[in-house]
C-alpha cells in the first residue's frame, strides 16, 4: 500500500453509499482527523482471512475480490467490493477475526478508519447503528442468493449470470467490452468451479457468438441469450 491523497470525510461522495452518510458533521470530522488514506495496487492484499483487524476499510475508487479459502485449497471469490463499500465492518463490530480476505483486482483507493472510531459513533449514534445493520443484513441476503445459485444453478447460468453481473455494475467502454477485467480464474472462482471449466464455457458462449473476447476482455453480444440461459 501507499499514501493516497487525503480527502476529508465529511466532502467525500462516497459515503452517501455506505453507512458513514448517518454520521452527524462532527462525527464525520472525528473520522477524518483519524483516517488514513492508501493506494493499493493491482494484486496486492488489502487484508488476509484470519487477520484481527484494528479498523476499517472504505473504498473510494477501484474494486476488490472478498474471498474466503476453501478446505481444498482454492479461493472461492464471494464479492466484488467497489467505490463507497465498507471492507472489515462486521469482523471489526464482532471482534473476531477476518474471516474473508480482501484484495484488489485492479488499483484502488482506500481509507482506512480506526476502530475506535466505528466502535465510539455505533455507541453513541443510533441512526449509525441502524445503517450498519441494514448493510449486513443485505451482506447476508447476498450470501444466501450465493448459496441457492451454487446448489440450483448450472456452471453455465453461473457464468451467463456473472458476466450481466459485470456488465451491469461495473458498465462497458467503447468497444463494448466489460469495464471490469477479470482473469479466468477468478471468473471460475467467482462461479465455483474449476478454471478449465470455466474457460470451456466461455469458448462455448463465444462460438454461439454470445460474447466476444479479446485477451482477457470479454464483451457481452447477445445480452437477452444470456438472460434467457438464467431463467431457463
């Protein structure tokens, strides 16, 4: 990690996504007098699973892969973290360990905000407790949509699903190819399964011209295909 440009709290857009957008001015200014802002590059670890974590993090720009390791030995990509998430809230809130690890898939901006802090605000601002609740509680209706589509979806609807995923979060450049690159082992571990498989089927999907690549860009074609392979 390096030093990132420092913004205050209180004139960042990004918090009106996450749960800091509940923090009265003052508490915000507290935040920001306490925060330290870092670049983390492309592949490096913002946190490792098993790691006590001493704050937390928000993303100001960039993306990140949450995943946790499985008995086998292979990571299994549970979330991609993009601008305005809080990484480490709910192991930072149960203080227990990290139980995910966190790293970038392309560069990032992140601030990182002591625990103190977080711990303080939830104590003393019941608006700020709230919000953190109801975002754990969509992490948790997340994780239970991960759960049924891993036991009822196919390998192929997994894939079809992940790309208009990308497509629709992250958006397309000009070209048309998805603004979010991914390697396809990640795409495998994103989907669960193994990375040959995964590169099969998106040679598959090619042929049937649903997609196009070039490298490790892939660009959706046929995006109503893809939807009806989901819903099928």
């Amino acid at each position: 990690m390096k030093d990132g440009i420092e913004t205050r709290c209180e004139q960042c857009i990004v918090r009106q996504f996450n749960s800091l957008r509940a923090m009265s001015k003052e508490e915000l200014k507290k935040v920001s007098d306490s925060k330290t802002s870092k670049i983390v590059k492309k592949g490096e670890s913002i946190f490792e699973e098993g790691e006590k974590l001493n704050g937390v993090f928000c993303v100001r720009s960039g993306v990140s892969k949450l995943s946790k390791l499985s008995a086998n030995g292979k990571d299994q990509i549970v979330k991609l973290a993009t601008k305005g998430q809080v990484l480490g809230q709910r192991s930072v809130i149960s203080e227990e360990v990290s139980n995910l690890s966190a790293k970038a898939v392309e560069d990032m901006e992140v601030c990182f905000i002591p625990k103190e802090e977080i711990v303080h605000t939830l104590n003393t601002n019941p608006n700020f407790a709230v919000e953190v609740l109801r975002h754990m509680a969509h992490d948790l209706k997340e994780a239970d949509d991960v759960i049924v589509n891993m036991s009822q979806k196919t390998v192929k609807q997994r894939v079809a699903e992940a790309f208009l995923y990308m497509k629709k979060n992250f958006g397309v450049d000009d070209k048309g190819f998805l603004l979010l690159t991914l390697s396809r082992e990640d795409i495998a571990s994103v989907v669960g399964t193994a990375t040959e498989s995964c590169i099969r089927i998106i040679s598959e999907f090619k042929k049937e011209k649903y997609i196009k690549t070039s490298g490790k860009q892939i660009g959706i074609i046929n995006e109503k295909a893809l939807q009806d392979m989901i819903e099928f």
